[in-house]
C-alpha cells in the first residue's frame, strides 16, 4: 500500500515550492492509476532495474557485481522511500541511471530529469560535460523555484555550521539510537573514512570513480548549504558510495601481479 507522508500533499497538488518533475510524474501515473495503489510496486521496480543497471554497466567482475547490488538492494530506508508518495525513490533510481549512463548523452538527459525532481540535482550539471550549456537553460526556464534555491542559500550559517551539516551527512549520528552502542563508533569512523577517501579520489583518480565521487560530494554539498542535514538525503547517495568501493575494489584486483 502506498503511503501518504505529510510531504506528499504538495506534490499531489503542485504546491509552487515544489520542483514539477514529480508532480508531473504523479499527475501522468493517476492517469492510469488514481488511487495510487501501484505506485509503490513500480517505484520498487525501478529501484531493482536500475541498480541492475548500474551495478553492470560500472563494474566488470560478476562477483563485486552481485555485491555491489546486494548492498544497494539491502537499505531498508531506500526501500521505506519507494514505498511513499515521495521523491527519494525516483530521485535515487535516476540517480543510478546517471552513474549508468555517464558520460554519454542519455545520462545528461536523466540529470535534467533529477533536476527538475530535485533541486539538489542542480548540482550534477557540471559533471555532464558541454550539455550542461543547453540542458541548465531549460531546467531553470522550466524550474523557476531552481533560481530561488540558488538565492537563498542560508548565508546566516557560519562555515563551521556548513561544515557540521556536511559531516552530519555523512556521519549519520540521527540513526545513532537505532544501533547498538558498541556499532555507532565503528559506524562514525567507517563513514568518516568514506568522506576523507572520497575527497582523495576527487583529487588522485580519473574517469568514472572521479565522477562518482564528485557526484556525492556536490549533493552532499549543496544539501549542507540548503536545507537541514536530514538521514533522507544521506540515503540519495548510497547506492554511489557503494559503486565508488566498487570500482576502487575492482581497481586494486587488477593492479595485483597475475600469477
């Protein structure tokens, strides 16, 4: 059963803060489904294909493969989102479809569509190369309220508040009381490892494991400096922390000696 949460009123009746993608999305789906009752079912499918997708279009050895995707496949909370009438299940699928596609043109495309779903998704413009000289145009021509996101970043905020938001994200201490207490100073220090090895690879590395890591530090980014620091927008980015592993796994395999 589809669920309603208090957010999915303005999407149902285009609330003007709200970004069109997803209004739109549901205003064409309760063409052939009023009620809704099959928006879960095809929000969790996508999930599926789309990592599916990915996970073979990234990374060449079956094994790290099938890993990856169970990875992905097993967050509880992505799942929770597909499941309600929220732009967290699309947006990530979409997402996966980008790192799928990059960098050919389709995966511009489907940034543009991320865009208009998601005002964080303004953020993946500069990773699509010269399309973004044509697609960002049409995004603001057609988003308006993607223009006031830009003007009113919260410039109250100090820099050590950004900072702190940024690690929040990454940290994740909101799911601190749903794990034991012996696992939230393993999980702090796996996340905060994850962070300093994602600026590396911003720094050291080419190709598309640059791309994926620029991809969750300019969300991640753009969330600090917009909007509070909630454990939803961490979860956007999951399935591209578990492909940038991945691929730095899949690299270590082949720079051992053969034989």
């Amino acid at each position: 059963m589809t669920q309603l949460v208090p957010d999915s009123a303005g999407y149902l009746n285009w609330a003007p803060n709200r970004t069109p993608g997803y209004p739109a999305f549901l205003w064409a789906w309760q063409h052939i489904d009023p009620m809704l009752h099959y928006l879960t079912y095809f929000q969790g499918y996508l999930f599926v294909v789309s990592t599916i997708f990915m996970v073979l279009s990234c990374l060449e050895r079956p094994k790290i493969q099938i890993y990856a995707g169970a990875a992905i496949l097993a967050n509880v909370y992505i799942w929770h989102y597909t499941q309600s009438v929220m732009t967290d299940g699309l947006y990530i699928s979409l997402f996966m479809i980008f790192l799928g596609c990059w960098p050919r043109l389709p995966g511009a495309i489907v940034v543009a569509i991320m865009a208009l779903i998601r005002p964080v998704g303004l953020s993946l413009l500069p990773l699509i190369g010269w399309p973004v000289f044509i697609i960002l145009p049409v995004v603001l021509l057609i988003d308006i309220s993607a223009i006031t996101n830009f003007t009113e970043l919260d410039t109250n905020h100090s820099v050590k508040h950004i900072l702190w938001n940024y690690y929040v994200l990454w940290t994740l201490p909101a799911l601190d009381d749903r794990i034991p207490v012996l696992m939230i100073s393993l999980k702090t220090g796996a996340a905060i490892a994850l962070m300093v090895w994602s600026w590396l690879i911003m720094i050291s590395r080419r190709g598309l494991v640059q791309i994926v890591a620029m991809s969750i530090n300019s969300q991640l980014v753009f969330v600090a400096l917009t909007v509070p620091a909630l454990p939803r927008y961490s979860m956007a980015v999951w399935p591209a922390v578990v492909l940038m592993v991945a691929l730095e796994w899949e690299r270590w395999i082949s720079s051992k000696p053969q034989g």
